[in-house]
C-alpha cells in the first residue's frame, strides 16, 4: 500500500509539475490594423484614420482611390456649416471623374454620423456611394441606419479626423454660393474660392 500511495504521490506531483512548467496557448486574433490617410488641402492638412474593422468594404473602396492617386486635385465642392464638408468627386472646373463600380451600403456598422467622422456620400439608392466623402460638423444622428427601407437606411461611416478638424472648420468659414457645372447642372453651397484636395497619401497602413 505504501509504494502504491508513494507511486500515485509521484504522478500528482509528476502532473502539476508538467502543468505548472508547460502553459497551455491560447489563440489571439490578429489585430486589425487601422490605416492612417493624410489628406492635403489648400487651407491645410487632415489626418483621417480608417475603421476596417467595422467598415471593411468601405475602407477598402476609400482606400483604392488614394493608392490610385484618384483624388488628387479634386475639390470640396460642397460645404454647409453646421452640416458637413464634401468632396472627392469634382475636378476644379466641376467635372466629374470617373469612378469605379459603386460599393455596397455599410451603414448599418455601429458607427455614428458624429462630429469629425468621415462617412461615404451617395445619391437616393443605397448602394450608390463610390469616390465621394463627407465630413461631419456636428453629429448628424439623422443620417445613420434606422432601417433597410430608401429613407431609413443611411449614410456609412468608415473614418474619422483625428489631425486636422480646424481645417475643416476652416472650410466652413469661406463663403459658398451656386456654380452650374459644364454639363448644365449646377452646385449649390460650392465655396466661391475653390477648396482643392491636393493629394491624399497614405501614412500607415
């Protein structure tokens, strides 16, 4: 009896040892990365910082156009204060370039039409959004994902200004009016001195 309690005793002891000097590994995810895009403009540079994470489809879109150096020398062609900025779609003599296919909507991400974020603009369809951005003022709650429905559905938030927001509320300062466009259509709320995105660049990826 006392070599079997001896022998048991040892391979308790045997086991915790081995359980003590061997730590089990647990599986982490990999942390997603948070890419960083400078955009330069004429009154100034901002530093916007992507949300893949919740917004991979938009990001990736965002994304594809400044590798492709598709935005540069466009304009902020629409600028309300109190409201938002917006760009991304416009040459300075107002026509509009050419864009790839549309991506779909991500509104409905979790994120929120707040002050600084950066969110992509689209006409009346949901899936319609392609080059062009925007930049809120104020929170916009009225813009994000209520339901599937045209008018419930909202506007995706894939970013936000973590450098820089003075310089869009610089833009709000600059008197806008109406321009009509080559095409016979015209722009309302365009500032009368041209807001030039100069270049956006990648600055982490």
């Amino acid at each position: 009896m006392r070599i079997v309690l001896s022998a048991l005793t040892l391979l308790i002891a045997s086991c915790s040892f081995n359980a003590t000097d061997t730590p089990v590994q647990t599986a982490t995810s990999p942390k997603i990365k948070m890419p960083k895009v400078r955009l330069v403009t004429s009154l100034g540079n901002i530093v916007i910082q992507l949300n893949p994470e919740k917004a991979p489809l938009s990001s990736a879109n965002f994304l594809s156009y400044v590798k492709e150096g598709f935005y540069q020398n466009t304009l902020f062609h629409r600028v309300i204060p109190g409201f938002m900025a917006q760009g991304g779609g416009f040459t300075p003599e107002l026509e509009q370039k050419t864009t790839h296919p549309p991506v779909k909507n991500e509104s409905n991400n979790g994120l929120s039409n707040k002050r600084a974020t950066v969110a992509l603009a689209r006409t009346a369809d949901p899936d319609t959004a392609t080059s062009q951005f925007y930049i809120n003022y104020v929170d916009n709650d009225f813009l994000d994902y209520k339901n599937p429905s045209y008018a419930g559905i909202g506007y995706a938030v894939f970013g936000e200004v973590i450098e820089g927001m003075d310089v869009v509320d610089k833009m709000a300062e600059q008197e806008t009016g109406s321009r009509d466009g080559p095409k016979g259509y015209g722009f309302n709320d365009i500032p009368l001195k041209d807001i030039i995105l100069q270049k956006a660049e990648i600055i982490e990826e």
